[in-house]
C-alpha cells in the first residue's frame, strides 16, 4: 500500500504539473509538437508525459484521469506523511489545491483544461 500511495503520488504530480510546463512553453511561442520533442528527448522525459500528453495534444483528456482520484491518491499521499510522524508533504499540498481549484471550477474532470483556460493556450499538435 505504502508503495502504491508513493507511486501514484509522483505520476499525479506530473499529471498536474506538466499542463503548467507546457502552457508556459507554448505560450512562450513554442509549438506543443516541438516542446514534447525537445522534453523527450531530455531529463524532463517521463512516462506519463509519453502517456498523457500526446492525448492531449489531439484534445483526448481520457488518459489523465478526472480530479476525482487525482484529489484521492493526492490526500492519501499527505496523510500518509502525516500519519508517519509529521513528513512535510508542501509540493503534494500545492498539487492537491491545484486539483481542488480546478474541481471548484467545473473541471473536476478535466484539470488540464482549467490550466489552458487560465493560461489562455491550449496545448496542442502543431497542425498544417
């Protein structure tokens, strides 16, 4: 169990984290399609990026999960360092009131959708 909530911990932070990269890479002037090369082919390269965000690029949000277990594995994650005796957890708080945020909002399914909305860019495929 304690692996699992340890696990899922760092795939939900980069779930939440990597609209932030990319929004900010694209609305810098950087086509998603070349952003997502450049990151694969780094440090920044991950298996959940190679999962999710070519998805998102063709505006297929079903492989990122809805905030509803994001919002789960997240709390289980804090309490867990809670519950080992006082494990600062202030980077798993930051994500867990991102998701929260975007729930409060009407994307309780779609997190990555309240992220473009607020950065004004979507991200997506360099079409044509």
């Amino acid at each position: 169990e304690v692996c699992k909530i340890c696990n899922n911990l760092i795939g939900v932070g980069l779930i939440a984290f990597l609209p932030e990269v990319f929004t900010a890479g694209i609305k810098a002037g950087v086509p998603g399609s070349r952003l997502f090369e450049a990151i694969s082919g780094g440090l920044g390269n991950t298996a959940i990026m190679q999962a999710t965000l070519p998805g998102i690029m063709r505006r297929d949000f079903s492989a990122h999960g809805g905030s509803g277990i994001l919002l789960k594995d997240m709390q289980l994650a804090i309490e867990l360092g809670q519950e080992v005796g006082g494990v600062p957890m202030e980077i798993a708080r930051s994500m867990l009131e991102k998701l929260q945020d975007a729930a409060a909002h009407g994307f309780a399914d779609n997190p990555v959708r309240w992220q473009e909305q607020r950065a004004g860019v979507e991200i997506r495929e360099l079409l044509g």
